[in-house]
C-alpha cells in the first residue's frame, strides 16, 4: 500500500529556513497538501496543491515537489511555528486519504 | 467564517458503536459544493482518514475502516454524523470533523473530541 515517509523531527534556530520533506512513490502524480499542529490543538492546512497558501498564511511557508518528494519550506522560522507537520495526499490506487506520519519541528 | 464543532459521548463500551455529531455554523452544508469528512488522531499519534461525505449523502471511506463506518448528513439541521460500530480500545482517539476541498485537503477542521473505548 501507499506510503508517505516523514522525517520523524526537524529542528533550526529562529530566522533560519526549516525544511520538511515528504516522500512518495511517484508523489509527483499526486496532488500533496500540508498541515500544521500546534500542541493541543487541531491542524490547520497550511499549503495546499503543493504551493498555494490559504488566505491568513504567511509568505514564509511554502511547498514545492520534484521527483518522489514534497517539501514544506519555511523561512525564517519563529518560535511560534513549533509544531507538527503533516503531509497528505489521495492514493486513486487504494481510494483512501493519505496522510504522512508527522514532522516535530524544533525551534531551538 | 466557517466553523465546525463536534459533539459526542466521551466513553464508549468495547463492541459498542461510537456515535458522533458534527455541527457546521454560519455557512449551509446544503448550499455549499463541498465534501465532509472525519478524520482521527490516537493519543501521542499521527492523523487517521475515515471518511467522507457529500450533502447529498454521496460517501467514500477508508478502506481499513469500511465494514464499521457509517457517514451520514443532515442538512436541514447543518449537521454530518459518524458511526463506528464494534469498537475497541485501538479507536480510542481525537476525532475531528473537517470541510474537504476539492482536491481531498481539509479546512477547516474543528477542535475535536475526545472519545475513549474502555469498560
């Protein structure tokens, strides 16, 4: 079945640029969103079709694919992006919703 | 602005169904051409999809959960419902309802419900 591979945590020192990956087989087929969770709250979609960005999200998140990888990109980084991270995707093959395993981002 | 609240008991008996309510506010599950969907999250864990459903009752679910779920709608009261029939400790979870998108992304979500199976 399909697989969507998360590193299990990230961490970067504030104003640097945090990096998340998410890789698929063949990912590039798919259209990937992703979702940001703060401790004790519920996610909230942060990009969507790889690089657009709901209205009252920051510029500095942005999303970008090639070959069998989605990255979440995220310049300089605040305190207040702490939180995980999770991709997504839907897998025409096993008609499901997909959803990666979760990135820890650190602010150190 | 769209919001979304989910309601339920917060205890469920193993073999029991878990039954849930989600209540959309301000916009019109009838009026709007959008899917609904449930999604969970067990303690500690990562997200789970279980399924979808449009406001004219047209639902899709995760395959893994099929032979349990139950979506269904209400859209004279603005509200979607879930069944999760024959449960067990392992649906103990955060269950959050959300608005799809048009590409299966979600949002926004409400702010989730508990639900623990135990005896």
């Amino acid at each position: 079945s399909y697989v969507l591979t998360q590193p299990p945590s990230v961490s970067v020192a504030p104003g640097q640029t945090a990096m998340i990956t998410c890789g698929g087989n063949n990912i590039g087929s798919k259209s990937v969103h992703w979702y940001q969770q703060k401790p004790g709250q519920a996610p909230v979609l942060v990009i969507y079709f790889e690089s657009d960005r709901p209205s009252g999200i920051p510029e500095r998140f942005s999303g970008s694919k090639s070959g069998n990888t989605a990255t979440l990109t995220i310049s300089r980084v605040e305190a207040g992006d702490e939180a995980d991270y999770y991709c997504q995707v839907w897998d025409s093959s096993s008609a499901r919703v997909l959803f990666g395993g979760g990135t820890k981002l650190t602010v150190l | 602005q769209l919001q979304l609240r989910e309601s339920g008991p917060g205890l469920v008996k193993p073999s029991e169904t878990l039954s849930l309510t989600c209540t959309v506010s301000t916009d019109s599950i009838r009026n709007s051409p959008y899917y609904w969907g449930w999604i969970r999250q067990p303690p500690g864990k990562g997200l789970e999809w279980i399924g979808s459903i449009y406001y004219s009752g047209s639902t899709y679910y995760n395959p893994s959960l099929k032979s349990r779920v139950t979506i269904s709608v209400d859209t004279s009261k603005n509200q979607f419902f879930l069944k999760l029939s024959s449960v067990t400790a392992s649906d103990t979870a955060l269950y959050y309802c959300a608005r799809r998108g048009s590409s299966d992304w979600f949002d926004p979500w409400g702010q989730g419900t508990l639900v623990t199976v135990s005896s």
